[in-house]
C-alpha cells in the first residue's frame, strides 16, 4: 500500500493540487486524501479508484509471480 500512497501523492503534487483541491475534485474527504497518502491499509477501492480516475488510472488484479 506504500507504493500506492507514493503513486498519489507525487501525482497530485505532478498536477498542482493540494490535498484540499484532490479531494474537492474527486468527490473524497479530505480525510480519506490523507490516509491514502500516508498509506494506510484500509481503504474503499471504489473511493481510491475514484481518486486514480483523475489521473487516468484505476486499480486492477495484478497476477502475483508463483516461485516454483
């Protein structure tokens, strides 16, 4: 989840927005801005992908490599 928080917050920074502006924008708190952004483990997908969709993205399944 690290990765993900990271991912958003140099976005929004790449984009000019502040944590006020990516929530107003987005339709999310400004709360759930924060906690995404400091990586925290529980989230609602369709809120963070709500967050993505500004940037063109959204989350997917990723296949996980198997050792073996």
């Amino acid at each position: 989840m690290i990765i993900l928080a990271a991912h958003i917050k140099e976005s929004r920074k790449l984009n000019g927005l502040t944590q006020v502006e990516l929530s107003g924008r987005t339709g999310v708190g400004l709360r759930f801005v924060r906690d995404l952004e400091q990586g925290k483990r529980t989230l609602r997908m369709d809120k963070v992908n709500d967050v993505l969709v500004l940037f063109g993205e959204c989350l997917g399944p990723v296949k996980i490599h198997e050792e073996g």
